[in-house]
C-alpha cells in the first residue's frame, strides 16, 4: 500500500483505519474482537489508525497492534480545552496505548475561529509536548468549512482531519466545493490532511468505489479514514488503496445503518446539544433524528446519559 508523507515528521498508509466503527458507540466489538480487525489491516499494509477519547477504543487498538505499536501511526482526539485537561488526555491516550508517544493529537470537533481560540490553552499544552517529543504533530478535526479556513491562521496547526464527501453530506456550514478549495489552501501551507466520511456515514455504500476514489483524488488530500467493520470490508478497502479496485467478489454492505432511539426517551437534549449536525430535535418530548444529516458519527450515542440511543 502506497505511503504518504501526512506532514513534515510523519508518514502513513493512503488508508487510515478509522476506529470509530468497532468501538461502543457503534458495533461494540470487545478488544480483542475488534483487535482482530486491526491485526488484520496491518498484515495488508494499514501503518495509519485513527481514534478519539470519546470512541472508547483505546484498548481494541492495543489488543490488535500490540508489539507492532511502535511501528504504526495513531492519531487522536480530545474535547479538552484547557492544558490541565489536554494533560489528562495525553496520559490517558499514552497509558491506554502503551506508548511514550502520540504521533498525532487533535483538537476534536473545531467549528471555527471561536473555538479554536477557546481551546488556546489546549493547544498550547499540544505544543509544548511536542517541543517535547510527547507529540509528534498537532491539528484538529472539523465538520466545517469554517473550522478548515480557521486553521489557516495557525501556522502551528500541522495536521486537519476535515468531513468531505461526494455529496457534501454532513458539512454542516457550506458546500463540497467550498470545502475542496479550504483543503486545497490549507494543503498549500504544508498542512497534512486526511479526510474522514468519504461513504457519508453509509449513505453512500452503493456506489462506494466511487465515493472513496473522488476523495482520494482531490488536491491536497493525503490519507482517507476508513471505518470498517468486517474482514470483507478490511480485505476489500485494502485491495481498493492497493490496487484501485475493490475485489470482483465483493458486496458491499448493504444492510442500512442508522441511528435508533429507544421509546422511552426521556427528553434531556443531550443529544441535540452534542451532534455537530444538528440532525437531532426534540418532538413532542423525545429526541428525534433527520436522517438526511445524519452520518452516523455516534456522538449522540456518547452523550445520552440514559443509554436510550444507539447506532444499529
């Protein structure tokens, strides 16, 4: 599998395993389950993993990479704001990873110019480890136009990990050509990018191939994460990155996935607050779901404190 340079320091495979799928907010694959995927990924030539604190899937990438984890690339996320609680989330993230390193630590979920200068103290703490060698390259993930254009003003920031697909399903602020021209600026200043929902959540698994190759194809973009949550899918994502086609015996997954909230929702808003959508109201006293905007980022899934919702 083709390797690419994501920023100055770090190299990884075309295909990034994006983690979100085996862990609790989704398939809730145990560890070793789980484990067994990204065992599997690695044998075909996946060096790229990509995770979160809020993806609870520390321990399947440990399982899985185990001796090999020095040899691979991870990249995470915290919500932290602040440097006491970036501080917390680093020594979660090296603890639960067995690794003195992180290669890649995100400011998760920015939203623009706002945000990321209410996470100034995060990031500052980012870059003071990475003066330290505790953090090989800093950046942040984001839904939106704004929150890419909001980068370009951090000559700090190395790596973005920005929402594009095909369709544009999921930008939360503009359109996929306003979001191809911010990638390509921010790939001229020398920032590493990797896309996540190339498949939109699974609203494009029918023409899957398609979707990935119009991702992988645009300027500026480095690597695509990928979730996956079978064999199949490894074996045949890995043949696509490989050799540009997905396995003539291949059916791609079909089953439609979405998000389901259980009857006796209570009402809180948790949901609505957390799902950077906005693909989640409440009627008449329960949460509900658009499922037009919806891909399937499971955040509601981490925030309902009751367990009522969950992605099926």
């Amino acid at each position: 599998m083709r390797l690419v340079p994501l920023c100055t320091s770090v190299e990884v495979s075309e295909l990034c395993y994006g983690t979100l799928t085996i862990g609790p907010l989704q398939k809730g694959l145990t560890p070793t389950e789980g484990g067994r995927l990204l065992r599997c990924a690695l044998e075909l030539g996946v060096t790229f993993f990509d995770t979160a604190e809020l993806y609870g899937t520390y321990a399947h990438l440990r399982a899985g990479l185990a001796e090999h984890m020095q040899h691979v690339v991870i990249a995470t996320k915290s919500y932290a704001s602040d440097a006491a609680g970036m501080e917390q989330s680093l020594r979660l993230a090296l603890q639960s990873l067995g690794r003195e390193y992180i290669d890649v630590f995100l400011l998760h979920e920015q939203e623009s110019v706002h945000t990321l200068r209410g996470h100034s103290g995060a990031l500052e703490y980012l870059l003071r480890k990475k003066e330290q060698g505790v953090v090989r390259a800093v950046g942040i993930s984001t839904h939106r136009v704004a929150g890419v254009r909001a980068a370009l003003a951090y000559k700090e920031i190395d790596v973005i990990h920005p929402l594009i697909n095909k369709a544009g399903i999921g930008i939360v602020d503009g359109s996929v050509a306003e979001m191809t021209s911010a990638i390509a600026a921010a790939a001229g200043q020398k920032k590493g990018i990797y896309a996540m929902k190339a498949l939109a959540g699974g609203s494009l698994y029918a023409d899957a191939g398609a979707a990935l190759s119009y991702v992988r194809a645009l300027p500026g973009v480095g690597a695509v994460a990928v979730g996956m949550g079978s064999y199949a899918d490894v074996q045949a994502n890995c043949a696509l990155f490989s050799r540009d086609a997905f396995p003539p015996d291949y059916q791609v997954e079909r089953a439609e996935r979405r998000v389901h909230i259980e009857p006796w929702c209570t009402g809180c808003g948790n949901c609505v607050a957390y799902c950077p959508q906005g693909a989640i109201s409440l009627v008449q006293g329960k949460a509900a779901v658009r499922r037009e905007q919806c891909v399937l980022c499971g955040y509601c899934v981490a925030h309902c404190r009751d367990f009522y919702v969950k992605v099926i």
